[in-house]
C-alpha cells in the first residue's frame, strides 16, 4: 500500500471545514480557526477522501501528495 502525505497551508486556511466534514478522520479546524492535519500520511484507503477534501477548499490551502 502507498501513502501520500497532508499538509495545511495556515497562511491561506480561513477554516471553512469542508475539510473536516468531507474528511473528518483526517482535518480538523482547531480552536484557533485554521485546519490541522490529523493523519499526516494518509492510508491509501483514505486518499479519495483526502483528495477530495482538498480539490473541494476553496482557498486551496490543502495539499495532498
């Protein structure tokens, strides 16, 4: 199985959290308004998802690779 790696952007997450509603067992927006990567290398079993979640912020502040 391969993985790919999540990262946030914080200077361009304005904590929308379609993140965390199409992804929530991998982002999550903290108290301090801004999406955290919950599983920095994400299961191949979990990429669509993360993918999705990134093609769907609308500051693009999501990279998955």
């Amino acid at each position: 199985m391969s993985e790919a790696n999540a990262t946030v952007d914080e200077e361009l997450c304005v904590g929308t959290g379609i993140c965390e509603a199409t992804a929530p067992d991998l982002f999550e927006v903290g108290d301090d308004g801004v999406s955290h990567v919950l599983v920095a290398s994400v299961p191949e079993d979990r990429l669509e998802a993360a993918r999705r979640a990134a093609a769907d912020c609308p500051t693009r502040a999501l990279k998955v690779e």
